[in-house]
C-alpha cells in the first residue's frame, strides 16, 4: 500500500482491510510495552493538517506516528496562515515543499482530501471530509467489532441517528458490507439519505426493529454543525423515538456491543448507563484508533527517501 492515498472506504479491497486489521492486532502489543516505541518511520515526516476540530482522531494519530518514531508535525487552522487568508492548495504547495512522508488532512468540505491528495506527492490520508468520509473511524470500528465477536462476516450490525450528515456511517456501510456482515440503518425519514438501500443496507424508521436480533449497535451524533433546518422536532422527542437506553436493546442479542465514534452527547443519543455499561466498547474504540492509525501509517508512509531511490537507481541501471 506504499505511496497510495486512503480517501474511502471504496479505495480499499477486502484483501487490503484484512491485512490493515492484522497488522493493527500487532500494533496493539507494542501499545502494552512499557517503552511504547519502535523505530519502523525512523527518519520519517508525518503531517496532521487537520482544518477541522478534532480530539480523538488527531490525538491518535499524533501518538501512533510516535510510538513508529516518525517526526510528527500538527497543523490546525486557527493557528496558521490560513488565518491570514492563505488558500489551501497554497497551504498544501507549501507542507509539499517540506518533503513530507505523509499527510493526514481533516476538512468540513467533502472532498478537500482528495483536491490536496492530487497536488501533493506524498499520500495522503483522509481523517474525515465533511458529511462523507471518514475511513480511519471505520477501521478502528472493524478492528473493534472482529475483536469482541471473532469475525465480522454474517453479523448484524444497525448503525442509528443522523446517517444523512454521518461521516462515520458512510465509511462503515462500505467497510462492514464488504466484509460480509448485514448492515441496517435506523433514522427518522428526515435523516435517511434517499436511495440509501443501493448501498446494500436495509433502511428502517423504527429503532426497535432494526435492533432486533443485532450483535451491534452503533450509535450516531446529531451533526449539529452540519444540519441546515429543522430536522426532528425536539431533542427531546429525537433522544425518546432514537435514544438508546438499556430497555430498548433488549431487543438485540443478549451479547450485542454498544458503539459510538465520539463526542458523545450523553442522554441524547445514549443513555449514562449504556455509555458506561459493560455492553459499551466505546474507550476499546478510542483505543484501537491508535493501533490502527500506526498499521495504517507503517503500511502507507512512504516516499523513498533519497537514499532508497538512490540505490533504486543502482538496480535499474545495473
Ligand atoms: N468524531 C467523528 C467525526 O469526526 C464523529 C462525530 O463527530 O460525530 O466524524
């Protein structure tokens, strides 16, 4: 996967998830050690530009190209030229010019990674473009979900909320769809994107049926920041026909695990109770982000250094 971007979940094959997930598992190890570093990207420039706020997925990044030993360096908006009104493909001509191994690029517009991918020479890595994609959440979520319950193939998995704004939904329907699980929607028909079900997903209105019989939950943030208009009547009302307590999942398998990408809004689209109860893996979610940041970064990184191209040069023209 040397020099390629991961901008969706459409970029990557079954075969190529499988082995980002092996390697992750082995990442897990060395985030048990007690000297928490190896030297795989020794030598190696890391950028987070990250245009958009962030806690988890930044921070996750920032400590998995450390534990590989990379040089790290963090970008945000607020404190940039951005500021000063420089434009982003300026911004990104200039992180180019600085020979990066690789970028990671947070934006609230869909599609920005891409646009920088195409102008920068090293990949490119998308940690989540506006309402559309987010494939890092969606690989730590696979990591999470294939370690509580062995396998990801023939398991139900109901992803609730606001799928219409939903980086994180979109991401995962392509990932869990691909590796053979049942994915169902649950939204109120204002938050259903149209024509979701060519996606392969079964499209429900009533929470209660599309979490009988799951073996996961995973619940969704209203995207506040994304929502033009009225699209539920109440947070009251959203958080009583769409909030998950403990009373509503009996419905589900007696061992389905509870899910949620962060921020949380507690008592809005999760009970106290489910967000910190035995059935939640949300902090094993948070966790695994940083083993599998590191496998995607070891797997990714890579611009030849010089001196590798060097002595590329020394095969060819032997
Ligand atoms: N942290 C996730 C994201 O950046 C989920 C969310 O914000 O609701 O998309």
């Amino acid at each position: 996967m040397i020099g390629r971007d991961l901008l969706s979940m459409e970029d990557l094959s079954r075969e190529d998830i499988e082995k980002i997930l092996d390697t992750a598992a082995h990442m897990q190890e060395i985030g048990q050690r007690a000297v928490k570093k190896v030297p795989s990207l020794r030598g190696r420039t890391i950028v987070n530009l990250f245009f958009e706020s962030s806690t988890r997925t930044r921070m996750s990044f920032e400590i998995a190209g450390k534990r590989l030993s990379a040089d790290v360096i963090n970008f945000s908006a607020s404190s940039s030229s951005l500021s000063k009104s420089e434009s982003i493909m300026d911004t990104a001509r200039t992180v180019d010019a600085m020979d990066p191994d690789l970028v990671v690029v947070r934006h609230k517009v869909a599609g920005v990674p891409k646009i920088i991918a195409d102008a920068l020479s090293a990949p490119v890595i998308n940690a989540g473009d506006g309402a559309h994609e987010h494939p890092t959440q969606a690989l730590l979520d696979m990591l999470t979900v294939k370690q509580a319950k062995g396998r990801i193939a023939g398991l139900t998995v109901t992803i609730v909320g606001d799928v219409l704004h939903s980086r994180v939904a979109r991401s995962n329907i392509y990932g869990f769809i691909k590796m053979g699980a049942e994915v169902r929607i649950a939204a109120p028909p204002t938050m259903l994107p149209p024509g979701i079900e060519a996606l392969g997903v079964k499209a429900y209105t009533s929470l209660r049926q599309a979490i009988e019989g799951a073996d996961v939950v995973m619940m969704l943030r209203i995207q506040m920041e994304r929502l033009q208009g009225a699209l539920f009547p109440s947070v009251r009302e959203y958080s009583e026909t769409f909030g998950l307590s403990r009373t509503k999942l009996r419905v589900a398998k007696p061992d389905c695990i509870v899910m949620h990408p962060g921020p949380i809004n507690r008592g809005v689209e999760l009970s106290h109770e489910l967000a910190d109860g035995g059935e939640s893996v949300i902090l094993e979610q948070v966790r695994n982000g940083v083993a599998l940041r590191m496998a995607l970064l070891y797997l990714f990184t890579g611009r030849p250094s010089k001196d590798e191209e060097v002595a590329a040069l020394g095969e060819e023209t032997k």
